[in-house]
C-alpha cells in the first residue's frame, strides 16, 4: 500500500478498506531459485542499514506493517505460517509503521497488546478492522483510546490493565522507536520486510508470497554466514 495512497485516505474512509487478498499470484507462480535473486529487483540493499542488536549467529527479520492496510492483513495468516517454521536462528519482530496521528494511534495498540502479553489479539485486530467494521482510529487520541478500551475489554483485559499498559513508559518508548524506524528503513509502503537491517523486500518485489518467504530465508542463511 503506497505512502500516498494511505495518508490521503486515512482520516476519510478507512472504514471502508477492502480487503485484498495475494494469495492467487503465490500459487500460480512457481519459487524462484536462490541463485536468481537480483538487488534492485526482488529486493533493495538499503542505503543506511542498521546495525546487528542481536548475538553473533541470530538474525533479525522485521515486519514493518499498518492495521489499516488490507495487503497487510493478507499477508499476516502466512506470516504467522512461516512464523511457526522459520529457521531457529530468525528473530522475528513486527513494527508498526507511523506515517501519521492515526497510525500511531495503531502502533500504540500493537504495543499495549504485547505489553499485556496478549499477541493473540493481533489477528483480532486485523479481522475487527477489515472484516468487522471497526476503523479503531479516530480524528482525536482520546476517541482513539476509547474504542482501544473497548475493543479490549470484549477480549478480556480490564479497564486496569488496559490503562496500565497503554500509558506505560514501556508502550510509550516502543511507539517513538517504530516512528523512527519507519524513517531509517525509508518506509515507503507496507507491508515491507527487513532483513538484517540491511535489506527491504516485499510480496510485489519476490514475486508472491511464497516467493518473499523463500528470499527472507536466503537472505537471513546469507547473513547468518557472515
């Protein structure tokens, strides 16, 4: 989902997001071989990568993502899928892109979720947004909190727990990182993978989405050699 496309739309219909579903281009294109991976078409060597936070051997793959965005939402069951049977040495950890109030306003639900050790209801959230209506964003933070409150109390977190995790220093720290991430990895669409901090890939770029998970896993193999 282009920048442009998001930031124009997202305050007037994001309600009406249609969800957009990959998965027909994925089966009918067959895996592309390792050896024909090409920089500058199935993935972009990033300008100013990032340097390793993990332990020598362990290589960090990020999922740089939006609610709102249906492509996202596509791809999050294969994700998942993958998730389950990634290399050992693989970190995977998601980032909620922030190009704006209302996207923030998603990244600090994300986090309040992980805060609270309920990564289940991520795919809640998905399904809330694109299949239940449920925009969970709003043209102010205190409306946006209020249907955050909601939405988790149906889920079985306590106005306590809620509040408690979602004006934490802890929330609060992961929310400003994500928005400066989204910067450094000059985020331009989502969803977009990083691998290693070094490079950036998609579902358009690989080909489909079986293709993306094979060049993730040789590009990770590539930099847990080195």
């Amino acid at each position: 989902m282009n920048r442009g496309i998001v930031i124009a739309s997202v305050f007037a219909a994001a309600a009406a997001i249609a969800t957009f579903s990959m998965r027909g281009e994925a089966a009918s294109t067959t895996a592309t071989p390792a050896s024909q991976w090409r920089p500058g078409l199935n993935y972009t060597v990033l300008a100013y990568p990032q340097p390793a936070t993990l332990p020598k051997g362990k290589v960090e793959v990020n999922e740089v993502f939006w609610y709102g965005c249906s492509h996202c939402f596509a791809l999050d069951p294969v994700l998942e899928s993958w998730k389950a049977n990634k290399p050992a040495y693989v970190e995977f950890v998601r980032i909620p892109v922030i190009w704006g109030p209302s996207h923030r306003q998603h990244a600090r639900l994300f986090y309040t979720l992980q805060k609270l050790g309920r990564d289940d209801l991520h795919p809640k959230v998905f399904a809330a947004i694109h299949q239940g209506g449920k925009t969970l964003m709003a043209s102010t933070d205190q409306e946006a909190r209020a249907m955050h409150l909601s939405f988790l109390k149906e889920n079985g977190v306590s106005e306590k727990q809620f509040n408690d995790a979602y004006d934490s220093p802890d929330v609060a720290k992961q929310v400003d990182l994500a928005q400066e991430l989204t910067g450094r990895y000059e985020v331009a669409s989502v969803p977009t993978m990083i691998v290693a901090g070094s490079y950036s890939t998609s579902v358009a770029q690989a080909g489909g989405e079986s293709q993306l998970l094979a060049l993730i896993n040789d590009l990770a193999a590539r930099e847990q050699r080195r």
